[in-house]
C-alpha cells in the first residue's frame, strides 16, 4: 500500500530551489487564488482574541458595577430598615407614653369628678334643708302674720258691733225702727223683694252707680288704693251680698264680686304674660260685661251661672297663683 505526503509551509515563503512548489500546491493555489496569507489569519485571530477578552472585560464590569448595584441597594436598604426600624421604636414608645398620660389622666378626671359628684351632693342637700328650713320659717312667719290680721279684723268688728246701733242691715242709716216704721220716710222695697238705700235707689241702682263711677276713675296708683278702700267698706261689701241675694245667689260671695270687678280693672297690672294669668284677666273682663249687663238691664236669670264659672276660675287661678306668691316671699326672705 502506497502513502501520498503533502507538506504544506507554514509560512508565505516565496519558493526557493530548497522548497519548491509541487504540482499539488501550484494546483491548490490557482483553485484558492483568494485565500488570505497567514499574516492575515494570524491578524484576524489576534483581533478576535482582543474583541473576546474585550467582551470578557466588559462582562466583567458589568458583573463588578452590578454586584456595586446591589451592594448599594442592600446597604441603602438596611439603611431604610434600621430608620424605619428606629421609627416604629420611637413611635410604639410615644404611643406607650400617650396610653400613660391618657391613663393618668382619665384617673385625675374620674376622682375629681367622684369629688364634685360629692360635693354637689352634700351641697344640694345642704341647701334643700336650708330651704326646707327657710321655708318653714317663711310659712311659720306668714301665719303668724295671718293670725295677726285675723285677730285685727276680729277686734275691729267686735268694737264696730259694739259701736254700731243693734239694727237690721236694711234699716242701717236711718233713726231706727220707729223711723223705719214710718211710711213717709222709708221708701218701697223694689220688686226683687231687697230693700232700698234711704236715698230710695234699690240695690242694683247702688251697686250700679258705684261699679260705674270706680269704673271710670283715672288710671294711677293712688286712685288704685282709693278703689281699695271702696272694696272694702262695709256699706259697698253689704250692697253687693243685698243685690247678690236680690238675684237668688250666694250672698257670701260680694266680696268675689267686687274682687272680680277689681280685677277687671286692674288687669294690666295685676297679670303677668302666663296663660294662667292670661285666662284669669279674659274671665274678669267677661264677668265684668255680664255684672254691667245684669245691673242694667235687670235681667239677671244667667247671672247665678256667670257667678259660678268667675268662681271656678278664680279658684283654679287661685290655686296656681298662690304657691308662686308664697315662692317670691320665700325667695325674697332668702336674699
């Protein structure tokens, strides 16, 4: 068996009579006329060897710039993680200090509020007895003074009696019975059977005249304390039982009447803006007009009725007017 050796330089040498060209490379070399020279391969490769290591290096940086990245990013991390840590430290020890105040301080309001629960207490029971005991003493006082009056008024009609002549109320005024039993001298008695005044006018005449000039007397305190006095005379108090009596009503009630008439005249300045008031001054007026009506026209059949409701009404006022009259004297007695 035959072996075909082909040796082929390493080296662009130019042939030489030591290392000719064989027919096989001359034919090699006209079949590849573009084959680049060794310098060449040895320059590409030498370049390729310096893109890889260039590529290598800038791999290299990559990695080393990441690897500063991420050293960066986790120290700026633990960074954030110790402030927030320190934070949320610093926060819980605020909160625990806010809850310890809070605590104490909800303590401090809770006694202090036990202490003026207490006190206020203790105070409002010792100004119920106050009162309790001021109102007594008031009550006590009023009376005390009540019995007074009444002791005076008892002493005053004792001595009146004992001054005035022991005659009937129809005959007071004139001489007596003699003078009364003169037909020339004592008028008629009216048709309502009540006798008349010795100036001949009858009851209503009387109650009448009298009701009608206090009516239209000037509006002022001194004449106030003159129509008092009016009221109170026991001449105006008998003309208002006799004519009450005349129209088939309580006798006992003239001094109503008259409180009533009053009333009605001195409504602004007897009542105040309640409705209590308010009821009582609509009812005084109304029984005013009704008494004017009756004395007039002598037509008193309703008047008994009129008399009834004035007298509830001045009751039921009565009841709520009373305690607040006893309530002011209370309060003034305190100041």
């Amino acid at each position: 068996m035959t072996s075909l050796r082909i040796s082929i330089p390493l080296d662009d040498a130019p042939p030489s009579k030591l290392h000719p060209r064989s027919p096989i490379q001359e034919r090699l070399e006209s079949a590849l006329p573009n084959r680049p020279s060794l310098a060449e391969l040895h320059e590409a490769q030498q370049k390729a060897e310096a893109l890889r290591q260039a590529h290598i290096d800038s791999v290299k940086q990559r990695g080393q710039r990441a690897a500063c990245r991420a050293a960066s990013s986790s120290a700026r991390r633990r960074a954030l993680d110790e402030v927030r840590a320190a934070r949320a430290i610093e926060q819980a020890a605020r909160r625990d200090e806010a809850l310890a105040k809070r605590t104490k301080l909800l303590a401090s309001r809770a006694t202090s509020c036990a202490y003026r629960v207490k006190r206020a207490i203790a105070v409002a029971a010792a100004t119920r007895e106050h009162a309790r005991q001021t109102q007594s003493a008031t009550k006590c006082n009023l009376e005390a003074k009540l019995e007074a009056a009444a002791a005076r008024r008892a002493e005053a009609r004792a001595e009146e009696k004992q001054r005035a002549p022991l005659v009937p109320p129809m005959w007071r005024g004139t001489a007596g019975p003699a003078h009364a039993a003169a037909p020339s001298s004592q008028p008629a008695p009216s048709d309502g059977g009540a006798p008349a005044s010795p100036d001949g006018r009858s009851a209503s005449e009387r109650l009448l005249s009298e009701v009608e000039s206090e009516w239209a007397a000037a509006d002022d305190d001194a004449d106030a304390q003159r129509i008092q006095a009016w009221m109170r005379r026991p001449e105006t108090i008998e003309t208002a039982r006799a004519w009450l009596e005349e129209v088939g009503c309580d006798p006992r009630a003239g001094r109503l009447l008259l409180g009533l008439v009053y009333t009605a005249r001195e409504a602004a300045r007897l009542f105040c803006d309640s409705s209590e008031d308010k009821s009582m001054a609509r009812e005084a007026k109304r029984f005013h007009k009704r008494l004017l009506a009756a004395l007039k026209t002598g037509e008193a059949d309703d008047f008994p009725e009129d008399l009834r409701r004035a007298r509830r009404f001045h009751a039921a006022w009565l009841a709520v007017d009373k305690p607040k009259v006893v309530g002011c004297l209370v309060d003034r007695s305190e100041e």
